[in-house]
C-alpha cells in the first residue's frame, strides 16, 4: 500500500486555483518529483497535505488514514517531515537549537540517535552546531532544513525547491545525500520543484502540473527524455 496518496485534489485561495484534480501516491522508497513553473500548484499541494492549506475537494491519506482536519503537528506526529520553500531556518538560533526544534515532537531520549544520524548525513552541520543558523550559506541552510525535516524521524519527506538559489555543484551534493537518506531510511519522498531536468534525474516517478491541472505523470527517466517535456520545463 501506497504511504501517501493524494486522490481528486482541489485547492483554492479565493477565486485563484491553485490545483484542481490533482492525483498521485508515493511507495516507500520512492521519489515522486512534483514538477512545474512558478504557480503551479506544486507548494499548494504540500501546504494541503501538512495541514496548511484547506481543500475543497479530494482526499489525502497516510498509511490509509484520512489527514483531513488534523493541524501541522498532529500531521508531523503521524509521520510527515516537511522542508519548505527558502529555507525558513530560525536566523538567530543555533544549528543545533533549529535541529531540537525539528524533534519537538519525538520523546527527549530518541533526540541524540537522530541529531547524530542528521550530523552523519551532513557533517557541514556538525561543524557549525553552535553557529547561528541565519550566518550559514544558503547551501547550509537548505542542509538545515533537511535535517530539521528529519528530526522528526518521518515516514514522508516533503521537500519545496530544495534547489532554489543555490549553485549548481551544491545542488548535485543535495541529491546525492538525499539518494544517501532515501536508502538508509526507507523514506517515499515528494519532492516539489521547478528545476526539472535535477528532478527528473532524481526521481523514481513524475506528475507534471500546469496551472493547478496534472499534465503529464509517469515513469521520470522516460518524461526525462519527452520532447514535449524537454521543450515546455527543460528549454531544449
């Protein structure tokens, strides 16, 4: 069974849409990358499943349990991580004080296996325990978020652009270490993001939105090669 399935999904803000139908599942162990422009529906969709964003229509189930209702923590507790879009680090706590927060809803005795399984995946983080979080580079403190993310020992990793403004050799080591969890940990993860082609690359499967609709989802090598997806998300 599926950990995450998404099924009918319709977001609105207003008169504004911002994903209408929208369907997908995620296996343990899987990457499912949610790919498209600015405005797609991409962050909508996250927000709904984290409890932030209410919904109109559709269902979204963990583990086969219906989350609708539940607030973030009650979400996070049943076993999403999420890290979202820029970062949102606390600027003035430490790294390892940002760490703690992300283990807030984990019994106080499990806290050092994870922060030592979080320094072990980022050792940058270990050296910069102490430091605040807000002096870190922009690379550093998407590997913040992660861990953060992590902290809370989830089932589902949701990640919003992790890729966003950072330097094409730090978005390569993100994916490696993010294969390197995936692996250790068994995590089915969303992955959110409009740059494809590192996506694509990563992922087990695609969905494809344009304007809150699912245009295209399948097998992520094969949309990899799609001349209609290489046009439209990958300028080639």
């Amino acid at each position: 069974m599926p950990k995450l399935v998404i099924d009918a999904l319709r977001v609105t803000y207003g008169p504004i849409v911002g994903t209408d139908g929208l369907a997908l599942a995620v296996e343990e162990g899987e990457t499912v990358a949610l790919v498209g422009s600015n405005g797609a529906g991409k962050s909508s969709t996250l927000k709904a499943v984290l409890g932030m964003a209410r919904y109109d229509a559709g269902t979204i189930t963990l583990d086969g349990v219906d989350l609708r209702g539940l607030k973030p923590f009650q979400v996070v507790r049943r076993g999403i991580g999420y890290s979202p879009e820029g970062r949102r680090v606390f600027p003035q706590l430490s790294v390892l004080d940002n760490l703690k927060v992300g283990g807030i809803t984990r019994a106080p005795a499990e806290l050092p296996e994870r922060l030592a399984r979080i320094f072990g995946y980022f050792p940058r983080l270990r050296e910069r325990a102490d430091q605040r979080a807000g002096s870190l580079s922009g690379g550093e403190q998407q590997m913040l978020a992660i861990g953060r993310a992590l902290m809370s020992k989830p089932t589902v990793l949701m990640l919003d652009e992790p890729s966003l403004g950072l330097a094409p050799v730090i978005v390569e080591r993100i994916g490696e270490i993010l294969r390197e969890i995936q692996a250790t940990e068994g995590l089915a993860v969303l992955l959110a993001e409009q740059n494809a082609t590192w996506a694509l690359a990563l992922a087990h499967r695609a969905v494809i939105l344009d304007r809150g609709k699912v245009s295209m989802t399948g097998d992520a090598a094969t949309l990899l090669e799609d001349p209609a997806v290489r046009r439209a998300y990958l300028g080639i």
